[in-house]
C-alpha cells in the first residue's frame, strides 16, 4: 500500500531541494569571481593534483603551464565582458525600439 504521508514528504523534499538549487543559483558568486584565476598553488593542488612537494618547487615547466592556464582564464573574462556589452547593447536598441517607448524614436 501506498503511505501517503511519505508522498506528502517526498514532495516536499523534491520542492525543497528545487528551491535550494534556484537559491543557490540565482544568489552565487558574481561573474568576476568564477572567472578569476587561481593561485599557483590552488592550480597546481586542486586542479593539476600535484604533490605538494612538487607545486612547492615551483618548476619552470609548470610555471609555463600556469601562464598558459592564466592566459586562457584572462582571455575567457575578456571574451565574456565583450559577450556581455554587445548583450547590454542589443537590449537597449531593442528597448528604444519597443512600442509606446517614452522619447525618441531614432532609426
């Protein structure tokens, strides 16, 4: 048989966790901090998975790879602030443009 009391309960639950997961992403870091690189170490540690021996040495190899994983963290953050200029753009044309816009209609 079917308890609904452990429906009612599994529901509620699947609507928390829903909630939690809007919460969650509708209130995260901005922008600027997902797209901030890492330290050398966080690289090397967390995402590389070096020993820590190895990332204290600071080998000329993996600075190299560091710079390069750098460059392609600075070269996202550009790409992104010129996605989102031209997004900002787009939506103040279409904006003016709107019917029963107040001002000016230039075109």
């Amino acid at each position: 048989m079917f308890d609904w009391r452990s429906g009612r309960n599994a529901i509620a639950a699947a609507a928390l966790a829903g909630v939690g997961a809007w919460t969650y992403q509708t209130a995260g870091a901005p922008r600027s901090e997902i797209a901030r690189a890492w330290s050398f170490d966080m690289w090397c540690l967390e995402m590389q998975l070096y020993p820590a021996k190895r990332c204290d040495a600071r080998l000329p190899l993996d600075l190299k790879e560091y710079d390069v994983y750098r460059t392609d963290v600075e070269r996202y953050r550009h790409d992104q602030q010129d996605n989102d200029t031209r997004d900002r753009q787009i939506l103040q044309r279409l904006d003016r443009n709107l019917p029963g816009a107040a001002g000016p209609q230039s075109k």
